[in-house]
C-alpha cells in the first residue's frame, strides 16, 4: 500500500484500497498491536510498524487512524536497548527503527523527542560502506549470541535495510545512504536484498528514496528500476516472484526470522511466510 496516495484513485482502487484497510484493521490484536511469528515475541513491533507506516499514507479517514494509533503505541514502547525491535523482549535495530520513523514522518510526528532518539539510534549503524547495518555488537551481541553465534551479516550492511533507512528525511546520513544506493544498483535496475528472499521490496525502497524531495527530472536511477518493475508484470497484470513464480500474485512482503548461518539461500518458509536457510 506504500505510495497510495499517488495512485489515481478511481472506484475500483478506492474499493480495494477500503477492503485491505478493513482487513487490517480488523487483523489487529484486542490491545492494537499487528503481529507476525515468534521471535522471543509475536513481532508486535515489526508488524506494527509496517502496517502502520502503509495505511499513514492514505488519506485521512480509518487508515490514517489506525496508523495514529499504532505511532502511539510504538512511541510508549521500549525493548532492552534504545531503538525498536522485533519485539519488546529484543534489541532494537535500525531496520525496524526505521520503519517506525517512516510511520512517525508519515503522520507529522517526526520533531516527537522519541522520533529524535530513533534518528540517532539509525544513524549509529551507518558502516564504512555507507550502508546500515541490522545491529550494533556492543548493543545486540549479548541476545544474537544466543540465537545464531558468530554469525557476522548481522553487523554488516545490507541494502534492503539501507534502502528502507534511505527514505528518511529527517535521517542526518541520509545523503550518505543516497550515494550507496546510487552506487550498488544492478545493471538490470533492481537492487538485492539479504533480509527479502525477493529483490522487489528492496528495489521499491531504493527508487522511493532517491525519488522523494527530488527538484526537476525523476532520478535515472529510479527510472531504470521503474522498468526493471514494468518488466515483472506478467500479461494478466499480476506480479509473480522469482522465488515463487507460481505463487498467488504479489505476496505480502515478509522479513526474515533470526535463523542460524547456513551455506544455502535463504527462503520463504510457507506455513510462516519467514524465511530460513
């Protein structure tokens, strides 16, 4: 639902786009939270986040409603460390973080004094690379050992948190983050993903962010993944992964669960829907 405000919403949109915020809304548990799988937690964080930062970027009415609810209640929730985190029983982490800050930005919330701690939580995983990172050692290593020891990719950047981080306009690295982005683009206009057994959630992130506040022409980057996307459609509209091309179309994006370093991909798992080496 990210960008539906910019959808030409004509009655058939307007139908669909009423029918999944009802489904949302109704999806949520008594005390408001959405949730995902267990880690330590059911995901409330995660989930909350996500969901809230899409429906905040409809019009006013139910959607941007229950996306006010979820801001406040993301905003008087705290985990082990500072940030936010899967769950309230994890450390926080500049994915996650970010997509609280993209819910906060979306309802004008961003100058709240816990929108400004999240903003210096995501800019302290900015790496050498100019990437974001998931965690932090000194803040995280003491839970991540316990669940999937000496396992480096979570101290490293990657670009689908990277991207999702990019998108931050009060983000004080952001213009750091825009240069990698620029620069780790595919030669086909996608950009990877390690988190995402997808390249899809990356790539829309990325062009999003190096599109947003951009004077003049779209960005040529933006442009280039916006027909690598034109190219995924299939003839009956829909758009199937790679991972599952005989998926229903568009599966609902995912993020993939803490699970032990392995050699093999990693993959969607379908009775969860999180991925797994």
């Amino acid at each position: 639902m990210n960008g539906a405000q910019r959808l030409p919403l004509d009655e058939p949109v307007r139908q669909a786009l009423s029918a999944a915020t009802e489904f949302l809304r109704s999806a949520r548990d008594e005390n408001g939270w959405w949730n995902d799988y267990e880690v330590r937690g059911p995901g409330q964080f995660w989930a909350t986040a996500f969901v809230g930062a899409s429906l905040a970027e409809l019009p006013e009415g139910p959607a941007r409603a229950a996306a006010a609810g979820a801001w406040r209640l993301l905003r008087g929730s705290r985990g082990p460390t500072d940030g936010w985190g899967y769950c309230p029983k994890v450390p926080g982490d500049a994915d996650i973080t970010s997509w609280v800050l993209r819910l906060a930005e979306a309802l004008g919330e961003d100058d709240d004094p816990r929108a400004g701690e999240g903003y210096r939580f995501v800019a302290a995983h900015l790496q050498p690379d100019d990437g974001v990172s998931s965690y932090l050692p000194e803040t995280a290593q003491p839970f991540l050992e316990r669940v999937a020891p000496r396992w480096d990719a979570w101290y490293a950047s990657h670009p689908c948190v990277t991207a999702a981080a990019a998108g931050l306009r009060g983000l004080p690295v952001r213009a750091r983050l825009l240069d990698r982005l620029r620069r780790i683009q595919r030669p086909d206009g996608a950009w990877p993903a390690y988190w995402w057994p997808d390249r899809e959630y990356p790539t829309a992130l990325a062009a999003e962010a190096l599109t947003a506040g951009r004077p003049g022409p779209p960005s040529p980057y933006a442009r280039h993944a916006a027909r690598w996307a034109a190219r995924r459609i299939g003839p009956d509209g829909a758009v199937r992964t790679a991972q599952e091309p005989r998926a229903p179309p568009s599966p609902p994006p995912s993020r993939c669960a803490p699970s032990p370093p392995g050699p093999g991909p990693r993959r969607r798992t379908p009775d969860t829907g999180r991925c797994s080496t």
